[in-house]
C-alpha cells in the first residue's frame, strides 16, 4: 500500500537534524509536564485543566503507583543486551540470542539508530522473562489500559464501542508490548528517529533526560521526574479522535544522541506499548460513530517502517 492511498498518514513534520545529548541540553529547555496519578481506577489530574491541555500536548506524568516496583525493569534494560558472564546478573543478560515468537519481536540492531531494542508482547512475558520483570510489565499494562478507559471516559466515546476499536485492548487484550531499549555512545548516529508511536497509550520508565518532543509547534526537552511515569499517545487514538471537539494528539519525540560518559553507564528506556491486535482494524469517529478507514496490520507496517528508516524528513 503505497502513502499516497492512506488516509491514516499523519501530516508531515520537518523537525532539524537529531542532535548530541550537549546540543539538545543548550537549545531545548524542558516541558513541565501535566502530572497525574490514578485513583480507584480514573485518571485524575494535579490541574484542574490537566486532561485537556495533556490530550492536546500528547505527554503526561502518571505517578508509580505503590506497590510497583521498576527495578527488575532498569536491570533488564541494563544488561539484556550483554553476553553470560557467570554471576547473579545472568537472569538479565543474553537476551540478544533469545528467539520470540511472533511479528515485531526479539532483539533488534538498529542500523540507524544508536538503540538496540527487545520487543516482546504479553503472551511470551512468562515463559521468556524473569518473573519480576514480567510481573512489572502486567503493572505497567493495567496502568496502560485504566489511562485508556478513562480517555474514553472523558471524551465521553459509547462504553459499547471501546473493545471494538480498540481490538479489546480496553479489556486487556489486544497487543501489549514490552519494549527495553539500550543506546551505544560508541555509534555516531542519531539516538533514534523523530517519530510517533503507532498504537494507544505509551507509558515509558527513563531516569535521565535525552527525550525530545514536538509540543505545540516546538521542540522541547521531555524530561523524566523521579516517582513518575512519562506517559504518550499514539497515531491510532490520533486516528480514532480527531474529527470529534476533543481529539487526542499522537506526538513526534526522538532520542538525543547519546555521547560518552566515563564511568558512568550508559542510557537506557523501557516501554509498555499498548496497542490494537494486528488482526483488528483501525478506526476514526464520524459524528458518533466509528468507522473502519484501514487494517491494523496495515497500518502497523506503515507505522513502523516510518519510525526505523533513514528518512529524517517521512515525520
């Protein structure tokens, strides 16, 4: 399927060059970011304007709940890339030679990008990851879904039509996908390419800054805040919402160029991808009706092939 046919290809963006951690610290001053926390299951806001201005600028903070703890998550992230070496960290290490079953998933060397990824969906978290970090990613999902169900909520979108556009994602099914990212100072290209992300909701757990967003026209940097998720929506809820009187914003966000740091190690990201199975459809709000516009695989292999190409300017 060729660009010119679909009517789910975002507009395009001409943002400059990726630049180097330095470059990006001395020409992006932070966002403040709208913060969140969940209560009882609904999303609730610091700001009595919080929803709306976070559904329009396409970022958030989503406090960590008690109870979940991301540490089994940052040493996955940490080591998942690394060969055995005999000792206690093991049960994170080597996952570059394991084979995961199914489309988009297992390890990945990107060409262009400084990052090296492990993708794995739900159905492989237990009998491929250790137990912790699986548990955490079933944290992360739930959390994931609840932001979904209480977008729907306030967009005030017909309870019966969420499983359907969503392929049951708002029920726990769907796609959910983790994603642990590792980026090599050692490569001189760009960290990663600006981009969107093609599904729901995103919640990403990072510990330095290096994130850049395209936030009412202008770059800023997309800082993490210790005891917070950064939670980010896709171009499919982008799809789903925006011709009702409140759509909901996919962003255009990419990496900095990490450089080297002496004894120090070096960056690293994971993220819970929440999206519609690849047997569903994607859909688009006509009035107060959804309407199917295009497949989900379809969709995916446009998406994707975007986000990873050498085309700086396919936004």
């Amino acid at each position: 399927m060729s660009e010119v046919q679909s009517s789910t290809l975002r507009a395009p963006v001409r943002l400059p060059a990726m630049p180097t951690e330095a470059e990006a610290r001395a020409s992006y001053a932070s966002f403040e970011m709208e913060r969140a926390r969940m209560d009882g299951g609904r999303l609730v806001f610091e700001h009595p304007r919080g929803f709306a201005r976070a559904l329009s600028q396409g970022f958030f903070l989503l406090k960590i709940p008690d109870g979940v703890d991301t540490s089994p998550g940052d040493l996955f992230a940490s080591h998942f890339f690394e060969d055995l070496r005999q000792d206690e960290l093991d049960v994170y290490r080597g996952f570059h030679r394991v084979a995961v079953p199914g489309d988009y998933q297992g390890y990945f060397d990107r060409e262009h990008d400084q990052w090296e990824n492990f993708y794995i969906e739900m159905t492989s978290w237990e009998a491929i990851l250790p137990p912790a970090v699986a548990r955490l990613g079933h944290q992360m999902t739930d959390l994931g879904i609840s932001v979904l169900r209480s977008i729907f909520e306030y967009l005030e979108l017909p309870g019966e039509d969420w499983a359907r556009v969503t392929s049951g994602l708002s029920e726990k099914r769907g796609h959910q996908m983790l994603a642990f990212n590792h980026f090599r100072a050692n490569k001189s290209v760009r960290g990663t390419k600006f981009h969107r992300d093609s599904g729901w909701v995103t919640l990403l757990r990072s510990v330095e800054p290096g994130l850049l967003g395209l936030v009412e026209g202008q770059l800023r940097s997309i800082d993490p805040v210790p005891g917070y998720f950064t939670a980010n929506f896709g171009s499919s809820i982008e799809v789903l919402t925006e011709r009702l009187p409140r759509p909901v914003r996919a962003n255009v966000h990419g990496v900095a160029r990490t450089q080297r740091r002496p004894g120090q190690p070096e960056r690293m990201s994971y993220v819970v991808f929440l999206d519609s199975n690849l047997a569903g459809s994607i859909y688009r709000y006509d009035g107060r009706s959804p309407v199917r516009v295009q497949s989900v695989a379809e969709f995916a292999v446009q998406e994707v092939s975007r986000t990873y190409d050498d085309d700086n300017e396919k936004l």
